[in-house]
C-alpha cells in the first residue's frame, strides 16, 4: 500500500490535539519528569485520574539517567524497592538495607509505565507560571502556563497557553522552578516556617530521604512539593544518588491528592 504523506502528518494533528484537548481540566498536572514525578503520574493514572506530566526535556528521566557522578547505577532503601519491582525493573540487594538498579532500566521502565498506565506525557514543554483565583480571601492555584520548550530556549516572545487542572504537583527538582516564579510574582505565604522557600541544605543522605516524605505536602493551595524540590522548599539535606525518597515521595504525594480528589 502506497504511504501518503499527508495522512501521515493529519494522523500525529488529530491524535496529538486529541490528548492534549482532553487536558484542558485535568485533575493533576504534574511539573517535572524526574523519579518523583514519574511515579506519581503512574499511581494517579493508574487510579483513574486524568493525569498530565510536563517535562521540558524531550525524555523523562530528570537526573536519575547518570546514576552517581555518571556510574549509571542507582541505589534506593528497601522500603522503596517495591516502587522499582512493581513495574518490573530487576534490583539487586547490597549488603543489609541497600538494594542497586541499572539507572537507564529504571528511568525508561519509570518512564513507560507512567505513560502505558494512561498518564499523558507532554515532553518537551515547559510551565512557566501558575493559573491563581482568589476565593473569600483565599488564593489558589487552578492551572498550569505552559509554552513549548524550544521557543523558551530560543527566549522567543511567544506568548504561553494555559492548562486547569484541580492539584498540581511541583516537582521540577533542586531548582523549585514553579515554585520560585509563585513567590517571586505574587504575594503570597507558603506552609513552610518562613513563608518562603527554604532552600536545600548541604550533603546528609540519611535525614534528607527520610525528610523528602515528609516535606512531600501541599504548600500552598493547589500546589504540592514532591521530589528534591519538596527537600528545597522544606530546607532539607541532600542526599547523593540514593533514589529511594524520591520514588517514596511520588507515592505520598499521588496517595495524598487521590485522597482529596475522591472527597
Ligand atoms: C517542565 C521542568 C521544569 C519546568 C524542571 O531533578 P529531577 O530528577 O526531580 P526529582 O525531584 O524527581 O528527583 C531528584 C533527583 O533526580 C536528584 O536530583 C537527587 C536525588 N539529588 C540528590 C542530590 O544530592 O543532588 O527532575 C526534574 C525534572 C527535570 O527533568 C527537568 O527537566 C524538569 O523537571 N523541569 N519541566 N517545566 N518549568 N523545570
Ligand atoms: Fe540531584
């Protein structure tokens, strides 16, 4: 059968206007393709919420590809092994509570299993700023303004489009990007002790995983930290190439918004 070149590009039109129409009002939009964000776009897809991913990158992964120092391997704790087996990626045990992973395994299967559970993927797209609405006094985030990733490098003047979505999920890494443009633009009080971000502290793996979960919440609202940018936001440590609190703060944050969005 001879191949026409016009349906062809008609196919990628219709099917991508598709999914990306069927994103207007998401339930969450999650910022960030890391370890974090990638498990929690699995588990809230998986739940059956109508879930999107931005990554401004064209793959997945964050910084979960180089394993240490580019030793593309990575560690993680038991209690977050299951986050790696569920979907199949093989780990093997180290010593008592250390088990290794092939990085590149882990990120692509992180990756695939996000998308194949029907998270939409939307790579090469970044969010510049949040959607805000005010209610008795109350200010919350309702949505995601977002603009292709090339014209951001090109620092071209073109104007963003706009996403709602009922939670979003901060979890672009160390940076805190989305976070960082909140404060930055509008003023408004996080649920931190300052008001503001804290910033991440220096290297102590051991209070940093741990903390990771425990600073995975809803900051503002409308808006949770998971991830490295949750640890930043909190002014935790840093923990090296232990990706265990990544994995675990994805599940928090997709269990904690599940909870809330089934009432
Ligand atoms: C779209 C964006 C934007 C934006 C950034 O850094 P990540 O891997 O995120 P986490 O928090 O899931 O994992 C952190 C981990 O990789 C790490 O760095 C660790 C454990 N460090 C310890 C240490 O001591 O250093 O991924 C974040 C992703 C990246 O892919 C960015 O490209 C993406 O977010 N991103 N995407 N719009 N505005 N900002
Ligand atoms: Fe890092």
């Amino acid at each position: 059968m001879s191949l026409d070149e016009r349906v062809i590009t008609q196919a990628i039109l219709e099917t991508y206007f598709e999914k990306f129409k069927s994103s207007l009002d998401l339930d969450v939009a999650i910022v960030g393709g890391g370890p974090s964000g990638m498990t929690a776009a699995r588990l809230l897809a998986k739940d059956g919420f109508n879930v999107a991913l931005f990554e401004r990158k064209l793959s997945l992964g964050g910084g979960m590809w180089g394993g240490g120092m580019t030793f593309n391997m990575i560690v993680v704790q038991e209690e977050s092994v299951h986050l790696l087996t569920d979907v199949g990626v093989p780990v093997k045990r180290y010593k008592d509570n250390y088990f290794t992973a092939d990085a590149v395994a882990a990120t692509t299967t992180l990756a695939s299993a996000a998308c194949l559970a029907g998270a939409k993927i939307f790579n090469c797209m970044s969010v510049e700023d949040v959607m805000l609405r005010e209610e008795n006094g109350v200010k919350r985030v309702t949505g995601i303004v977002i603009n292709s990733s090339p014209v951001e490098i090109a620092g071209l003047h073109v104007d963003p489009v706009v996403l709602g979505s009922k939670y979003l999920v901060e979890a672009t890494g160390h940076a805190v990007e989305v976070l960082q443009t909140l404060v930055r633009k509008n003023d408004v009080r996080l649920n931190t002790p300052s008001g503001g971000i804290e910033g991440e502290q220096s290297m102590w793996a051991d209070t940093a995983e741990i903390n990771t979960v425990k600073n995975t919440r809803e900051i503002f609202p409308g808006l949770y930290v998971a991830g490295m940018a949750a640890n930043a936001s909190y002014g935790s440590y840093r923990m090296g190439p232990i990706f265990g609190g990544m994995l675990l703060s994805g599940e928090k944050v997709a269990a904690d918004i599940a909870a809330k969005l089934k009432g």
